[in-house]
C-alpha cells in the first residue's frame, strides 16, 4: 500500500503520543498546518495500526471519535468498541463516550 507524503507526516506524529495518552484530530491538525478533516482522513486509512496508534486521536470535547472510517455515532458501534478496548489496555477511560482523566490529554507534538 502507498501513503501520501502528507499521511507520513500524520503518522510520524501520531507516533510521538504515549502510551496512555490521547490527543484530538485539532491538536494534530494545528501541528501539521492542516484541518481536522484532513487528518481524519489519514487516520482512516492507517495502515499501519494498532503499531501507528491512530487510537489515540480523540475529539477535542473529550469524546470517543471516528474510528476505522466509521463515524462515532455508526449503528453498529463494532469499531468504537475496539477503539475503546485499545484505549482502556493503555488505562484511558471513557464513561458515556467521554474521556474522564482530562490529564491523559497530550499536545506535544515536535514538527
């Protein structure tokens, strides 16, 4: 599979954010000079997850997100649950879709 120059610097940077810590499509987005659309659509295509942790990339209103291209409120809900399964090994917790610790948010993305 082929990525984009501009998904390379997504997921260079989504590599930056530790384990047990989330940051919002915003926050990338501002980093990168872009918009959260655009980094949402990199996540989407991720190739490279779990390794690429695009898990970690929450809504700035501390809820859950998008995940594997399918939008938060999707009717089968299958992929947020995975979502919050892999965020829950590394001890981030959500309660009614929204992050409870607000320490575990992380912004500290060196370009």
């Amino acid at each position: 599979m082929t990525v984009t120059e501009y998904q390379e610097r997504v997921y260079a940077l989504l590599c930056q954010i530790p384990k047990g810590k989330v940051a919002s499509y915003a926050s990338l987005s501002k980093a990168l000079s872009s918009s959260p659309r655009a980094v949402g659509g990199a996540l989407r295509r991720n190739p490279f997850a779990p390794e690429v942790p695009c898990h970690r990339i929450i809504c700035a209103d501390g809820s859950i997100g998008g995940f594997k291209g399918e939008p938060q409120d999707a009717p089968s809900g299958i992929n947020q649950k995975e979502k919050l399964r892999l965020l829950k090994s590394e001890g981030v917790l959500f309660e009614n879709g929204i992050l409870i610790e607000k320490d575990r948010w992380w912004d500290c993305f060196k370009v």
